[in-house]
C-alpha cells in the first residue's frame, strides 16, 4: 500500500492474519465496500460481528485490530460496566466483597 502512496499503520500483517482475513476483518460494509480506519469507533456489535464471520474468538480479532492499528473499546471495562448494571435476584446481596 505504502508503494502507493497510501499511509498504513503497519507494514506488515500480524502473525496468523492472512491478507485474505484481513480483508473481511477490516471490511466495514459490504453493500458500499468501504472499510475501518484508525479514526473510527467499534463497538460492542462491530467486533462480535466479527468474531462470528471469521470463526475467531472475540479476543484475536481484538488483538489483530489493535495490531493493525484499529482503536478498539477496553473489553474487560465495558464488561465490568454492563455487569453493573444487571439487576440482582430479590433477596440476594450481589455486592458482597
């Protein structure tokens, strides 16, 4: 890309991410073909969606992505927000130490 005139992120694709893989992870839409770049922001939905049409887990395509240069959300952050916020049973103390 660089031999283009293209500014990357990196010059080389992280190990065990073939340039076929890449493609579809980096692919953004496929209706306009248009892809993800360091300025976008991924969510929760953007990386599960992910994870499922490459067979990967949620944790390699977080790796790849961050490798790539792609900002990705702090996982294990939003993980301890959202499970904050899930109600406990009636008569159980979910906030024990």
């Amino acid at each position: 890309m660089a031999t283009y005139g293209l500014t990357v992120s990196c010059s080389d694709l992280p190990a065990g991410l073939s340039a076929a893989t890449a493609h579809e992870l980096l692919l953004d839409s496929r209706y306009d073909e248009t892809y993800v770049c360091a300025s976008d922001e991924l969510t929760w939905q953007d990386l599960l969606r992910r994870a499922v049409e490459l067979h990967a887990h949620l944790e390699q395509v977080v790796q790849w992505l961050t490798e790539l240069g792609i900002p990705v959300p702090d996982i294990g952050e939003q993980l301890r927000r959202a499970l904050a916020r899930v109600p406990c049973p009636l008569g159980v103390n979910c906030r024990k130490g």
